[in-house]
C-alpha cells in the first residue's frame, strides 16, 4: 500500500480519471468499480472529459457499483444509480445499458438482492480497478466498524456518524436512509487493483490510521493491507503527517 499526496482535490482526482483512461484504453473490456459521493464528482467530470475528447469506445466496459440506499428506487434524485447517471452514463452516454451495475435499493427481497448482486460481481470476474472513499470513521462502501473481512454483498444497518454526513445530501436528517445494500470487505479485495481517495481535513484522521500499518476491525479500510495493490491519493489536508512511507 503507498499513500501518495496529490496536493489538491483537482489534480487527485484528474491523476485518478487518467488511471480509469488508460485502463480502459489498455483493455477495452474492462471491469470497473465504481463509488459514489462528494469525493468521487471530479473524478467523473475529468474522466468524462477524458472520453469525450478521445471519443473512447466504451461498449464493452462493465460497470459494478459500491452500493445502493435501502428503499430509494432507482429514479430517486438521491439514490446512488440517479447519481451514476448524473455524473457519469447521462454525460457520455455510450456505456452498454446492460453492462452498468448497481443494486437495487427498492427490491423487494432486499437479501436476494444483495445475494444476485454478490453473484453478479463475482462471476463476472474481478474488477480491473476498484475506486473507493472513505468515511471519517474509516468505514469504505458501507461497511462500518466491526464488519467481518469475510463479508459479502448483504443488506447493512448505517451508523449514526455516517447518516448524519450524508445529511447534506438530503432535505434534513429523517430522510436519510438508515440501510444500504453495499459489497462487503472480502469483495471489495476481490478487485485486481484499489485506488482509494480522501480528500479534506476530516478526512485526516481515518488516512493516519490507514497509513499506520495496523489492521484494526474499527477502521474497516485498514482491510486493504491484505491486498497487493493498493493506492491511496489525497490532497495536502488529508496526508498523515508521516508521508512518504510505504506500509
């Protein structure tokens, strides 16, 4: 793992759509894992640029995101599948519909929801690259403090820490969704490769423990450590104080 400093939120998140570029430029049937969040909107304004100014030929690249609110139907304006559209497939509108994943939060049989969708992403093969956040208690998808390693795509309760800074997203607080379907730990290490990114004061704390070189159940992302390739870009407010150091 190598925690890398950007310097800023712009040039982090153009580095990181440059990577998703080239992956696909390389490899024009990749699998893609996708996150979503304040984190990830420059990402995906720098990769659609990308693609629209080298009219890249994106039909056989399959998509898989993180996770989905629980009850947000897919049209929802704050479900994550209306965001992927905003961001991302409305923008360069030429990805395979059939290709693009994400779960559905309003299904009826949310456990077989998450059931379909684990085996989804697992016999379509290991994502290519995974991109990931991660909240200020190091929680990466959905998966909060305590998650198992051995977890799967299932149905999680959300923390309180993690509803209130979603918030922002919604009209006030009661709106917020206190379930999601996200992938679990151990799929999320399923991927060839993970960029993770952080950005921004809050974000410091969760990045130190990260870059520590502990595993620590309370800090889910420090699962990453059992993977052999692994990035983490953040800009100058996020970097732990040690940089430089590979754990």
């Amino acid at each position: 793992m190598k925690v890398i400093n950007l310097g800023n939120r712009h040039d982090a998140s153009f580095y990181t759509a440059c990577e998703l570029f080239n992956q696909i430029e390389r490899k024009p049937e990749s699998k893609l894992g996708l996150a979503t969040g304040g984190t990830m909107v420059d990402v995906y304004t720098h990769f659609v640029n990308l693609l629209k100014m080298n009219d890249v030929d994106v039909s056989k690249v399959e998509t898989f995101n993180l996770d989905e609110y629980v009850g947000l139907s897919q049209t929802h304006p704050e479900s994550y599948h209306q965001y992927m559209q905003n961001v991302l497939f409305d923008q360069y509108p030429f990805f395979t519909a059939s290709c693009v994943h994400v779960p559905v939060g309003d299904a009826e049989d949310l456990d077989a929801e998450a059931e379909r969708y684990e085996q989804l992403v697992q016999e379509s093969g290991p994502a290519d690259i995974q991109i990931l956040g991660i909240g200020e208690n190091g929680h990466i998808g959905f998966n909060e403090p305590g998650t198992s390693k051995k977890s799967k795509t299932r149905v999680v309760d959300l923390t309180e820490s993690t509803i209130r800074a979603n918030s922002r997203y919604f009209d006030n607080e009661d709106e917020v969704p206190k379930q999601a379907i996200s992938m679990g730990l151990s799929t999320i290490l399923s991927a060839k490769r993970i960029i993770l990114l952080a950005f921004g004061e809050k974000k410091k704390a969760a990045i130190t423990k990260l870059a520590s070189g502990v595993e620590d159940a309370d800090v889910p992302a420090t699962i990453l450590y059992e993977h052999p390739n692994v990035e983490i870009y953040v800009d100058d407010a996020a970097a732990p104080d040690d940089m430089g150091r590979e754990v």
